[in-house]
C-alpha cells in the first residue's frame, strides 16, 4: 500500500509538474507557515511530525494541511482547523486499511459502548467528549452507526457524519494504535500498544500476556515485535497486517446455541417445547465444530443470556439480542466462529505441534463451559428470589435480575453477579486462552467460587429473613 501510495505520489507530483507547480509551492509555503508558528504554539507536534515516516516520503511529504485543511493559518481562527477522521486517512492513501478496520470488532466499539444500559444516564466526561472513561477506550470505533433504536433492525446505517461532527476531537480511529504526530507502524506492531486498552478490570489481556510466556520471553529477548520467538498480540490477532480484529468466542465468551442445540433440548425439557421451538426459529444452522454440545451448556447459556436481558422471561430474544449479538456482532455464526478458530490454531501451528495446540483450545473452551455452569447456578437462586416475591423489580427496570445494570444493581446478590460476570469469569476464560495460569484461577476462577458462594448463602438468609417478617405479620 505505502508502495502504490509513494508511485501515485510521483504521477500527481510529475503531473502537477508538466501543469505548472504552482498548487505544490503554495501548499509548501502554508505549511511551512504552520510549522513556523506551531514551532511555539506546539512545539512537540512539530517535532513528533517532523520524525513521523510521511514526513520522510521523498517525493510528496504529508503536509500539516493535507490532513488538517488550509482553513486555519491565523492564531485567531484556530477553531477552523480540520480534525481528520479515519475517512481522512484512508481517502488519502490508505483504503485497504480503512476497509479492513470497518469489517472487524474495533469498528464496533463506539456502538457497542452505547448498547450497553450502564453506557446511559452516566456524567458525559465518562461516555461523552471527556474521554475519560467508556468513550476514551472506545473511541477506537466509529460513530454515527445506527440500529435498531434509531430504526434500522436489520444492517447498521451510518447517520452522513451527524455524530462524527458533534464531537471536536476523538474521530480518528487510527490513532488509537497509531498515535499522533509520528504515525508509526512500529509503534503500532509493539503489543504495549494495545495495553491502555486491553487492561484491567474486565479485560486484562496485557496482564495475562504479560504473565505468560509468551509475553516473558518477549519481555527477555529485547522486545522483538516481529521476529521474535514468542508471538505478539499482532502476531496472533492482526497477522499479516490485518486490520480487521476478532476472535471466536469475543469479548464475553458468548456462544449463541445453534437451532440443532435447541430443539435437542425439548428432550430433557419437554414442558418448554414451546418456547424453544419458538426460539430456533432465530438461531443459526451449523455447529461449532470441535466444541462442546452438551444440552446442560446449552441451558447454562440459555440461563446466562436470560440474565443479560438478551433473551426474555419465556426465553425468546429480546431487542437487545438485536442490538448487542446480531448488530453489535457480541458472537459469531457458528461459520466465522470456525473460520477464526482455524486461522489462529494455524498461527500456533506455526510454533507448536497440532495436538499441543488442540490441548489448549479444549481446556480453554472447558473452562467457559464449568464457568459456565458455575454462573448460572448463582443466577438461578437470584431469579428464584424474583420469582418468589423476595426480591421486586426496580421499577425503571426492563428486566431483573439484569446483568447490563453493570454496579448499578441493588442488592449484595446481584453486585456479586455483576462481578462474576464482569470480573471473574472473563478472566478465568481470558486467562486460560493467553495461557495465564495465575489469572485463570487466582484472579478468576478462585474469586468467582468464592462470590457464589456468599451468593448462595445471601439467598438462603434472605428467604428466612422473609420468612420472618410473614410470620411477624
Ligand atoms: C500564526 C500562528 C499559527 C499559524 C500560522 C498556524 N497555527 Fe495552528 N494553531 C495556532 C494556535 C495558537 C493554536 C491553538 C493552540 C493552543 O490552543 O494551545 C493552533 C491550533 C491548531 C490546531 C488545533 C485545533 C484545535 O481545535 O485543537 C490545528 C490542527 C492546527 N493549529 C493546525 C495548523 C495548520 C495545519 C496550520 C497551517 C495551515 C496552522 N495550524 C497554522 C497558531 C497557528
Ligand atoms: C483505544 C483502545 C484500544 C486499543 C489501543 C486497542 N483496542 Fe482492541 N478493542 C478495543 C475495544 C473497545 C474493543 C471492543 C470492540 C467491540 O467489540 O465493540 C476491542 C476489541 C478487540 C478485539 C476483539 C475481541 C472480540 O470480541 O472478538 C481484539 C482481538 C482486539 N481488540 C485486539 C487488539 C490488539 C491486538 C490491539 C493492539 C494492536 C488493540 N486491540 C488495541 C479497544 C482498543
Ligand atoms: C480501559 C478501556 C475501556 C473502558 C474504560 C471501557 N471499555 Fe468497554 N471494552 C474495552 C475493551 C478493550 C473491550 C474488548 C475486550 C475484549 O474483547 O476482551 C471492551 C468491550 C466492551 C464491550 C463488548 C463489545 C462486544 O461486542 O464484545 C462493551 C459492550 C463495552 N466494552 C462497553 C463499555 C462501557 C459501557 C463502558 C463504560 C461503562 C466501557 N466499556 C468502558 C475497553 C474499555
Ligand atoms: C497525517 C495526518 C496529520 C498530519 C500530517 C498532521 N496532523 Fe495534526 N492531527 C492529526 C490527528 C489524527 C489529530 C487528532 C485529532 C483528534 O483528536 O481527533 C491531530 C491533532 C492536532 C492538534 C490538536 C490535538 C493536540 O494534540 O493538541 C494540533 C494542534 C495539530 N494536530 C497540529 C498539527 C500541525 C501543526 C501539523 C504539521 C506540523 C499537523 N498537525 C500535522 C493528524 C495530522
Ligand atoms: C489496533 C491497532 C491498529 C489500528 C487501530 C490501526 N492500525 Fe494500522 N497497523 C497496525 C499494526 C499492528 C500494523 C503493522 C502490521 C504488520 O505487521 O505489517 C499496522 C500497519 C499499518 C500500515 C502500514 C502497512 C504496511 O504494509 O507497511 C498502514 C498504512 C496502516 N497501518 C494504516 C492504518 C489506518 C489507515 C488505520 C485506520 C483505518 C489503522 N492503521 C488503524 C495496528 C493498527
Ligand atoms: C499466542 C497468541 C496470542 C497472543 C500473544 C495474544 N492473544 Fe489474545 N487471544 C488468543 C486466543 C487463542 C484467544 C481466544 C480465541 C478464541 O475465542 O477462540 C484470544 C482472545 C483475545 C481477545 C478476546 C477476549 C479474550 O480475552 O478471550 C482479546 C481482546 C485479545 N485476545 C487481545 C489480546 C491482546 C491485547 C494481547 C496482547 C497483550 C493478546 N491478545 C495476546 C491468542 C493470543
Ligand atoms: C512464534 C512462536 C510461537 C507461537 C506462534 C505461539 N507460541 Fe506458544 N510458546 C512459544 C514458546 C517459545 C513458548 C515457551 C516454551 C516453553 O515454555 O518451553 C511457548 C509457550 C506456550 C505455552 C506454555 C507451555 C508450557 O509448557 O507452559 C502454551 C500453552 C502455548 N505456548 C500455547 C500457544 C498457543 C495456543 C498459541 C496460538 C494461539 C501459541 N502458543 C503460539 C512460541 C510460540
């Protein structure tokens, strides 16, 4: 790409050359100007643009104008200087990127941000322009896509730049890995990259990678970030310089069960023939190949789901099954969940024997699966307390117990829920498939254990100390 981009540079700059240079000159001399005054207005933009790879393209350097517009050249009409968009980067010269980023997970980010209830009803610096919080992490995605809320059921609609253009800053995309004014791809292969981002709470890729031996031996051998013995994050999820990101199970370790899993449950359920048969209607064809079917998963998962609001009471799908799994692509088709599933075994494949790698994969999935049936043990009992009047759903409340009410739930039992759903049980899965042991079981596993555990025992004291107050009455 950066090949084609320098010969199109040589035709436009010869072209501009047979024609008279005056268009080049003037676009040289403004943007000396700007460097001249930026020089004290932001002194470190200048430097970080001046050692920036498109600085150095020989024949057509990036001007601070191609990107930012003649608009601006006075101190007193900076607010007329363009930000650039990703659309920006790509117009100019890079589409393929652009193209890629658009069809993977990233591009999601902002309106998965804003499916989410926890995302409404929160200070706007922590969802809004502040980006200090949500929106600072997820601005990695694109804005302006519309959904079934804003009346689009089906494919995503971009809403022309509305949104793009209430935001001043933050509409890069790009840079989240590339950062500004020096737009390296050597920074963007380092997985420190991705580290402000994927750490922490319920996330801790960086933590994990870091705790692996994988991340180690690249820590030991000079932090080689191409041809090193142990992979980087790109190396596993961006091999071959694809931009489009995602893995098999995502961000959640969410399986939509596929029509065939759902009607073979009529057999042990019977009384929900209805229901389910209702429900297939809506799932894929397929199967995952190589992972677990057991019908016991299948209704862990259904329970799970059931929680998050995504399927209802009767176990039909909801709106948010709409918003979050079909249009914010929070699982895969049991097609793409294979495809990936290939690409990154053959990855490992490269370092590892097949069988070792099988290995992996199966403990990792088994890990979901026992989490899994763990989780929606817990689940269970605060429904249960639902359903017998011991607990009353909060009024403003579509759904309760609701998972996506995030540390906004109202009692011990569902805080614990929240964090087993948001914490633990993503690290214990997460862990194992980056080959943490400690965060798989001391940070996951171990903690999601515990948490049932006073879930389990809050339920039991709760249902006698309604028991007392009937008696009392
Ligand atoms: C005479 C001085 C001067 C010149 C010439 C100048 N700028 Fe600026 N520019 C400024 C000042 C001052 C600011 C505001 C900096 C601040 O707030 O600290 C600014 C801000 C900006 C911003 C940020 C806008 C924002 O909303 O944050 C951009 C982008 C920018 N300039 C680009 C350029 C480009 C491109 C050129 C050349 C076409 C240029 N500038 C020429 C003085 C100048
Ligand atoms: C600015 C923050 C940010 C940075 C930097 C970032 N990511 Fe992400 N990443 C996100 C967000 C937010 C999502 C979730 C998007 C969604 O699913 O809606 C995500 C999703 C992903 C996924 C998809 C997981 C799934 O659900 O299948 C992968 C894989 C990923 N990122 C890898 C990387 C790698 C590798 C890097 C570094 C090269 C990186 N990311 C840098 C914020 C970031
Ligand atoms: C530190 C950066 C960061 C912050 C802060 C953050 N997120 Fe994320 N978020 C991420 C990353 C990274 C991912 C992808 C993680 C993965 O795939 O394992 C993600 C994933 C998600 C997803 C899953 C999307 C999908 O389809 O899989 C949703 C929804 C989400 N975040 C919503 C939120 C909301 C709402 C907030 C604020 C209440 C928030 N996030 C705060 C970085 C962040
Ligand atoms: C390849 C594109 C590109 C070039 C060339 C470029 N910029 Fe920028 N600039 C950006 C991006 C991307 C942002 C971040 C926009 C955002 O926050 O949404 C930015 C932001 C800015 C900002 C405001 C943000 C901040 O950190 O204060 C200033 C000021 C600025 N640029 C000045 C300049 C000047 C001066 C030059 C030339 C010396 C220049 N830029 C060249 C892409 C570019
Ligand atoms: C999640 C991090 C991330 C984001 C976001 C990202 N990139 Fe990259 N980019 C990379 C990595 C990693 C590489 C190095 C790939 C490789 O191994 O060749 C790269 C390489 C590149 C290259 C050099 C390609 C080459 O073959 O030399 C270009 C150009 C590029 N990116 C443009 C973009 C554009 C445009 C966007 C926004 C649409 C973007 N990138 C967004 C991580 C990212
Ligand atoms: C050895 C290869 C490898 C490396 C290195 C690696 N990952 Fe992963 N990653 C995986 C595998 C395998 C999965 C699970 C794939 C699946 O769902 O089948 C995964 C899953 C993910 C996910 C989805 C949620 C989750 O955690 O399960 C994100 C996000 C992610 N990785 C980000 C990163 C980041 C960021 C780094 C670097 C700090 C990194 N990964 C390093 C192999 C790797
Ligand atoms: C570029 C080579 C490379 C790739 C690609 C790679 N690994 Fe590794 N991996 C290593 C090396 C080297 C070690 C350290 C070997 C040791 O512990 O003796 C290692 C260690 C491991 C370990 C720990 C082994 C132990 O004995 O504790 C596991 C598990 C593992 N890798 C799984 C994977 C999986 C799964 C993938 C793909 C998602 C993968 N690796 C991709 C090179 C690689």
């Amino acid at each position: 790409m950066l090949r084609w981009c320098l010969v199109l540079n040589i035709l436009l700059s010869n072209m501009v050359f047979a024609y008279g240079n005056s268009a080049t000159t003037n676009a040289q001399i403004t943007n000396d100007k700007c460097i001249k005054c930026h020089n004290s207005a932001t002194p470190g933009i200048v430097k970080q643009y001046l050692d920036s790879p498109m600085t150095q393209l020989i024949k057509k350097p990036v001007l601070c104008v191609d990107c930012h517009s003649f608009k601006h050249q006075t101190a007193d009409d900076v607010e007329e200087a363009i930000l650039p968009t990703a659309d920006s980067c790509a117009e100019k010269c890079h589409n393929d990127q652009l193209v890629q980023m658009r069809e993977g997970k990233h591009n999601l980010a902002w309106f998965g941000m804003k499916s989410q209830v926890a995302y409404h009803g929160q200070p706007s610096p922590i969802t809004g322009e502040g980006y200090r919080g949500c929106s600072g992490c997820h601005k990695i995605g694109q804005k302006g896509l519309m959904g079934i809320h804003q009346g689009y059921p089906n494919e995503l609609e971009s809403d022309g730049g509305q949104e793009i253009s209430e935001y001043r800053y933050g509409n890069a995309q790009c840079d989240a890995c590339h950062t500004r004014h020096s737009f390296k791809k050597s920074e963007a292969q380092d997985p420190r990259t991705c580290s402000n981002c994927h750490m922490g709470f319920d996330h801790p890729q960086w933590e994990m990678y870091m705790s692996s031996k994988h991340g180690i031996i690249w820590d030991i051998e000079k932090n080689d970030n191409v041809d090193g013995r142990t992979p980087t994050c790109q190396q596993c999820h961006m091999a071959k310089g694809n931009h489009s990101v995602r893995t098999s199970w995502g961000f959640l370790g969410l399986r939509i069960p596929t029509k065939k899993n759902v009607l073979e449950l009529i057999k042990s359920a019977p009384n929900l023939e209805e229901a389910l048969t209702s429900l297939a209607k809506y799932l894929p064809n397929g199967n995952y190949t190589g992972v677990d079917d057991d019908p016991e998963w299948v209704l862990d998962r259904a329970i799970i789901l059931q929680a998050a609001g995504i399927l209802d009471a009767n176990l039909q799908p909801t709106e948010r099954f709409i918003e979050i799994v079909v249009q914010g692509e929070a699982a895969n088709s049991p097609s793409r969940f294979n495809e990936m599933r290939a690409e990154m075994k053959a990855i490992c494949n490269d370092c590892h024997a097949k069988d070792f790698v099988t290995g992996h994969f199966n403990a990792s999935d088994n890990i979901i699966k026992s989490a899994d049936h763990e989780f929606a043990k817990a689940i269970k009992a605060v429904q249960d307390l639902y359903k017998d009047g011991i607990l009353q759903k909060p009024e403003d409340w579509k759904y309760a117990p609701d998972l996506l009410q995030y540390y906004d739930a109202k009692t011990k039992v569902e805080q614990e829920l929240y964090l087993i759903m948001l914490e633990y049980r993503q690290r214990a899965f997460q862990g194992a498939f980056h080959v943490s042991n400690d965060y798989m079981h001391w940070y996951g596993w171990a903690p999601m254990k515990a948490s049932i555990n006073i879930i389990l025992q809050e339920a039991k004291n709760m249902r006698e100390a309604a028991k007392t107050v009937k008696i009392l009455k």
